[in-house]
C-alpha cells in the first residue's frame, strides 16, 4: 500500500480555510525530523500547497500544525550556474507537481530550470539525498535559514546550527546538522544577510544529513549510524518501516478511493508524537531538557496536542502498537518529571494551548488496558497535581484551578470556561479511573464524584452548557450558535456535549431519552449558522462547517468527532449508523482537499480509521468503543501477539446505510458497543447492512459506558 499513499492528500489549505491543513511528510514513523517540498516563503506556516509549480527546496521541518509554527527549520536547494542571492525568490524552479513523486519514504523532484532530478529518503535523524545534473552549468547547493551560525566546512563535511524556534524555554535553544559530500565542496557564498550559504562541487552531489539537539558530537554518531547504507538499501529500510506499520490493518472495498483514503490516514497517524530523543554511544535514551537547559537521560516526545489526540489517535496505537505507546507515555512523564506539570501542548516544549489538560486521557485509557502499568503511581501524583496545584506559569496545567474547586465549575471569568469545566470533570473522572487501577478507593471515590461537575453548567431550559458567574447566574444574552467566549472553537451545540464518561447523567439533567434523542436530531437539522461575536470575525472552523450542510455537527474540529455516536446512548442507532456512512462518503478523499477540517496530529485521521472499521473510543478510559458502521467490506487488524481482530460487512453496498444485526464470534451481538478485550481476543465481528432501519428496545447493559446508572 506504500507507494499508493500520496502524501499531499488535505494539503490544499490557506489561512482562511482548512482541507486538512496538512503537510506532504516525508520522513519515518515517529522520526525526529520531516522533510517537506517548499513551494513558497511567502505565506508563514503554509509553505506548500499542492497547486503551485514552484520548488523553492526540500524543507527540514518540525511542523506539527500551521497554528504552531516550525521550530529548527532549515531549506536545501541544488542549483546550477552561478548564484549572487541566497534568497528563495532569486533561486527557486519551477517543477511539474504531477510529474513529481510525494511518498512517505521518498520525495523525487526535477527542477525545470536547472535540469536537476533530486531524491530525498529519510531516516530516524537525518536524510540522503541524491542530485542528478543535466546541465554543464557548474552544479551547486544552497542551505538557507533563519539562524543558521557556526559553518564549518572540513573534510568533504559542512557542520553548523539552527537557531531558529516559535516558542521555547530555553531562548538559546538550537539544532545541530552535519552534511557528509561525497566529494569535496566550497563555500563561494554565505550571504549572513539572508540567511544562506552556497556551496559549490564538481560532479553529481550524494549527501547525509543528521541533526541532533544535543551535540555535534552527537549529530556526528547519528550520521555514522546511517553511514554503511546505500542510497537503495536506506530507501528499502525506509519503505520497509512504513510498511511494517501499513501492515497492522487490512481493508478491503470495490472502490479503491476508500481504500487509498484509509491508508493515508494510516499514514498520518505514525507521524507524531516525534522522537525529541537520541541514542548515545551505549544506545541509552537520552534528551535535551529545555527547563534545565541541560542534557538528561531518558525518553522524551515533542510536537503533540493532546486536546486534539487523546480522542483517536492514542486509543488506536492501544490496540496496535501498545509497546510503543508505553515508550511515549514514559516520555510524557519525563515532561513532568523536567517542569513539574503533564504537558498539555508540546511544540518543542510546553506551549499550553486549548482547554483542559486531556493527557489524563491518554493516561487513562492506558491504565484501563493494563498498558504502561509500572508508570501509573508516578502519573496518579502527576494528574492530581494539575487537578489541585495551579501553576504559577499559565501555559502549565490548569487554569482557574481554585476556582474549579471552591465553585464546582470554571466561572467565565476565564476564557473558554464551559469547555474547561467539562474538561475537568472528564480529567477528574480519568484520576478516577486510574486510581481504580491501582487499588486507590479514596481517591477513585472522591474523583469519581468530582467529575459530576459538569451538571453545573447545564441550563435546562435551553439543553445547553453555559457560562457561570461566581455568584451561579447564567451569562445573560444567550445564543446557541454564538461562537467563542465561553466555548472553544464552536458555539454551545458543538460544546455542549463533551460528557464522555456519563452520558446517561447527561441524558437525566435533559429529563430522559426522549429528550436527548430531539436534542441529537435537532443538532443534525439545525443549518449550520453562526455568530462571529465571540471572535470579532470569522474564524476558518465557522467557514468549513458552513461550507458542508450537516447541520451544527461540525467534523470539521474535535470537539463534534463523538457526537453522531451518541444517538447509541439512547438506543437509536441507526440514527447514528445514516449520518457516519454520510460523513465518511462525503467528508473525506485521498484528493488535496481531502479532509473537512484540521487534521490535527493524526486525530481527524483516526476518526475516519475508527469510524471506518465500525467502532469508535467515545470515553478513553472507559475500556469500550461505540458501534457504528463499517464502511469496508472487511477488516483485517493485526494484534501484537500475533491474533487478529476481523470485520466483516455483509450486504455492504452504497445504499445501505443501516445495520440489520451484528454478530460476535458468529452469535447474535445486541450491545452497542465492543470492550477491548474483545478485540485483544481476536474475536471476529459482522454487520449485516440493510436499506431500511431497524429499531428495537435495548436493555441497559446493551447501552455503552456511563459511570451514572440509567
């Protein structure tokens, strides 16, 4: 499936509108680094679109999301011919987009203007790249960017660092690269103005690169270590790499746009977190910890926000690669070992953006399925800590933090308070639910109840969260679809909703299922209108809602990714089952403008993995996902034990956007949902699809997870 991935898939973005707002990687699974074609440097973090036929160089990136910016970045352009400028504009190529190769393992580029074809293949810390010259002009290489210092040229080898960072610790914070020739080069140019050096050499140019944010020494054992490959047998350990991870789910449709879509999502799921670790001489972990500006030992993850990956993509590595996520989670509390808080947002170090402190998800769920288990004492304190402790920093743990506690909610005083105060209430529930695992009963009970305080927030005569003064009064001028203020990115229909862990009390304060179920229904049949007053103008999530008529149910950003399953909640699945078949359909394609929203660090990805093989992880930490529909005819998911989970669709057709029945081992399933045992069992699951709902009165332990009773 590798070389049917086009990476550039949801690329075709701006400022104002979202397709996917992703990047064409390449690079390896969880690599340090990510390389990019750069089409422009003209338009800040959307430095590549799928349209423009300009090749400005491969980019060394460490970009998790154009609303964070890059960090330790640099551009390398082969020219030809005589070069006065080190600027893009005065080097760049035009280049044939259709003609190029965007893979996860390989970019391959011809510059039209130089009659250059380059190949890049990445490793862990570094790249090969390979130049081939058509030209008699005089072959040459430019490295541009923002702080570039301490060039050295010695023995066929260019060493230096890269200053550059959008937010950091450590003001001084930088990388180290080292390029290994393979012939000898000079320095003819290095415009310190414009942030560029041009080399030049005799012959056709191969060359290494490794980074390092700990050494040159370091970069120097990273470059040795990828030294004894061939340009083909590093693009066959590459390819393989991919594949191994491509590998783990099987799927299979008639209409190959489905299967390329999914695969891609595969792919960009195994891109981040990054490896902000190295190995030293006795291949130990060892990290530079930007708080103490020192190096320490141990793992250590970047370029992750929680808010928007504990929901999807942490959930599904649980099932697939649960060895590595207890890797990440050992980084994670390396985070709070270093600066004395969970992280939140790391770009490369704690940037605190978005509500809550929704690693107590990733926590949880890994605590839930017995993954990690050795670190759930040390991560109990940690999540307590942020539950308790407000912190003297606003970019660590939570805000209003006593406010929280001594009123049971976030007042709106603070921004963005109802969905803090969800939030919380899901994070308290999370300390709960590892404090269970470890034996912890006070501390279990006592969260348990604490994440009922969501209930404060509900209005019931309007069946929406809504903003408290500390005296308990409501925020006066309500409308529903009023975006911002007290609601993150969306207005009180796509934030009313975040109660992940007790649905049924949900279902109470709304007086029953009748209710709830009208409220869903109107959510989907409410045109999709807003009010920009809480921003001041209209913000690119308000526009691709709009853009798409599914009502208020806005897929196009995270909060919204549960909201079609919770029609299970109340015993109307097919409720749910009509609008996910229309939302995966319609929503997403392998094509430029493939996604209906920000990506987000593999989360959106995730939501269409899960929602394609028929079930989806509404409550980390609750050890079930939530039926839904299958959109393949089967599904093949490889556990690491060698068992395999297998779906399959029977009577699966375009038309049919229902499921009749389902079975479970080949018995008669009336549940609406799965535990994750059953699928580390290797248990095999069916939908039978039909044309017409069907509808029956489900008991209630056939509904999914609420700690609330029904």
């Amino acid at each position: 499936m590798l070389n049917r991935i086009d990476t550039r898939q949801g690329t075709a973005n701006q400022h104002s509108y979202s397709n996917g707002n992703t990047l064409p990687y390449t690079g390896v699974p969880f690599g340090m680094n990510h390389f990019v074609v750069q089409t422009t440097d003209q338009k800040g973090s959307w430095f590549f679109h799928p349209e423009d036929r300009v090749f400005q160089g491969f980019r060394l990136t460490h970009q998790p999301s154009p609303w964070m910016g890059d960090f330790s970045h640099f551009l390398l352009t082969p020219v030809a011919g005589e070069m006065k400028n080190t600027t893009p504009y005065h080097y760049q190529s035009s280049y044939r987009p259709e003609e190029a190769i965007f893979q996860p393992h390989y970019l391959k580029v011809k510059q039209q203007r130089y009659g250059i074809t380059s190949e890049l293949i990445p490793s862990t810390y570094g790249a090969r790249i390979r130049c081939h010259y058509e030209t008699d002009l005089s072959p040459g290489l430019i490295l541009n960017g923002p702080g570039l210092a301490n060039i050295k040229i010695k023995n066929q080898q260019l060493t230096g660092v890269i200053t550059n960072f959008s937010g950091c610790e450590d003001p001084h914070f930088k990388m180290y690269f080292v390029l290994q020739f393979n012939q000898a080069v000079t320095m003819a140019f290095n415009g310190e103005k414009e942030q560029g050096i041009y080399l030049t050499f005799d012959d056709h140019l191969e060359m290494s690169l490794a980074t390092s944010f700990i050494s040159e020494s370091q970069a120097q054992l990273n470059l040795q270590r990828d030294s004894h490959l061939t340009f083909t047998k590093m693009k066959e350990e590459a390819a393989n790499r991919w594949q191994s991870y491509l590998n783990k789910i099987e799927v299979s449709h008639g209409n190959p746009q489905y299967v390329d879509t999914f695969y891609h999502c595969l792919y960009r799921l195994f891109l981040f977190p990054q490896k902000f670790y190295e190995l030293d001489e006795q291949e130990q972990p060892i990290h530079y910890d930007t708080t103490a500006k020192a190096v320490k030992k141990g793992y250590l993850y970047t370029n992750n926000g929680f808010w928007d990956t504990f929901r999807t993509v942490y959930p599904l590595y649980s099932i697939i690669i649960p060895d590595e996520y207890a890797q990440m989670l050992a980084g994670f509390l390396t985070s709070y070992q270093e600066t004395g808080f969970l992280p939140k947002w790391l770009s490369p170090d704690e940037r605190g953006l978005m509500p809550g402190t929704l690693i107590d998800g990733v926590i949880a769920d890994a605590a839930i399925k017995g993954i990690a288990s050795d670190l759930m004492p040390e991560f109990l304190e940690a999540m307590i800590k942020a539950a308790t402790v407000q912190s003297s920093k606003n970019n660590y743990g939570r805000q209003g933090t006593a406010d929280y506690l001594k009123y049971g909610y976030v007042p709106l005083d603070y921004h963005e308070s109802v969905n803090h105060t969800q939030d919380y209430a899901y994070s308290d529930f999370c300390i709960s639910r590892v404090a269970k695992t470890l034996n912890q009963s006070e501390i279990e009970s006592h969260y348990q109840n604490q994440s009922l305080n969501y209930r404060h927030l509900f209005d019931k005569e309007t069946g929406f969260m809504r903003a408290k003064d500390k005296t308990g009064t409501f925020r006066p001028n309500f409308c529903a679809t009023s975006w911002g203020l007290d609601y993150a990115e969306g207005s009180a229909w796509q934030n009313s909703f975040a109660v992940y862990h007790d649905f049924n009390g949900l279902i109470k304060e709304y007086g029953g299922k009748a209710n709830f179920f009208q409220k869903l229904t109107d959510l989907c049949n409410t045109p999709p209108a807003f009010d920009v007053k809480g921003y001041g103008f209209e913000i690119h999530e308000m526009s691709e809602m709009a853009a798409v008529d599914f009502g208020q149910l806005a897929l196009s950003n995270q909060p919204s990714f549960h909201l079609p399953y919770l029609f299970n909640y109340v015993g109307a699945p097919a409720s749910a089952q009509v609008v996910l078949k229309q939302l995966m359909t319609q929503l997403f394609h392998s094509g430029f403008t493939g996604f209906p929203g920000d990506e987000d660090n593999g989360s959106m990805s995730g939501w269409y993995l899960f929602s394609s093989m028929g079930f989806y992880p509404v409550c980390p930490g609750s050890g079930e996902y939530v039926l839904g529909i299958p959109l393949f005819d089967q599904v093949k998911i490889h556990l690491p034990d060698g068992k395999s989970f297998a779906i399959q669709a029977k009577q699966n057709s375009t038309q049919a956007q229902f499921v009749k029945k389902v079975e479970l081992e080949g018995a008669d399933y009336a549940k609406l949902y799965l535990t994750h045992q059953d699928i580390m069992a290797g248990k095999s699951l069916t939908f039978h699809l039909g044309l017409a709902p069907t509808y029956k009165t489900y008991a209630q332990e056939e509904l999914p997870f609420s700690i609330t009773s029904s």
